[in-house]
C-alpha cells in the first residue's frame, strides 16, 4: 500500500476544500476538511471537465461550479443532476500535520 503526501492539514480551510496535484494525477485531487476530518476525492466532475475545488461545500457535499451538480465528499455518491456516476475517493491520512492519501 502507498501513501502519496497532499497538503499540509493547515493548508485546508474549515469546510472547504483545495486542489492538489500529486505526481501521476493529472487531473488532481480535491482535498476536503470537514466537522470530522479530512477526504479525498477525484477533483474531476464526472459530468464534464471541471474542477470541483472551485465549487462550494455544504454539510458535507460539493457542488459543481458549472451545473449545479453535486457529490458526498465523505462516499463519493452523486446526489445531485445532473451528476449520476460517482466520484473516486480516497482514505486520508494526519500525520505530523501532513495529509496522505492511501493508494492500494
Ligand atoms: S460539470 Fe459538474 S455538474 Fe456539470
């Protein structure tokens, strides 16, 4: 199993969330902190070619800057149209005050 290190924890605002791009991610990850701590997910919508981070969070979902749309950051489930196929989402990591991703 790897671990691929994302962000400093400080670098995540209280429900929010950033990009990162990790070596080998082109697209990018979309790093989350909320009330119980920090996700991961593809920072892609999968509805089109957009970049998640850009969206809002709220009570643990983001929603797409383009439509509307929107996911659980916690599973990845889309709930929202136009979105219907989930997001990736990754297991986070603290340690030392940094954030890793497991990749299995
Ligand atoms: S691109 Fe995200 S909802 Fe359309």
């Amino acid at each position: 199993m790897n671990s691929i290190y994302l962000c400093k924890a400080g670098d995540v605002p209280e429900n929010g969330v950033i990009q990162v791009t990790p070596p080998g991610f082109d697209d990018g990850i979309a790093v989350y902190r909320l009330e119980d701590g920090f996700y991961a997910t593809d920072d892609m919508c999968t509805h089109a070619l957009v970049s998640l981070s850009g969206g809002e969070v709220e009570d643990g979902v983001i929603f797409c800057p383009l439509h509307g749309g929107a996911f659980d950051i916690r599973t990845g489930a889309a709930t929202e149209f136009p979105c219907t196929r989930a997001l990736k989402t990754y297991a986070v990591e603290e340690r030392d005050g940094s954030l890793f991703a497991r990749a299995d």
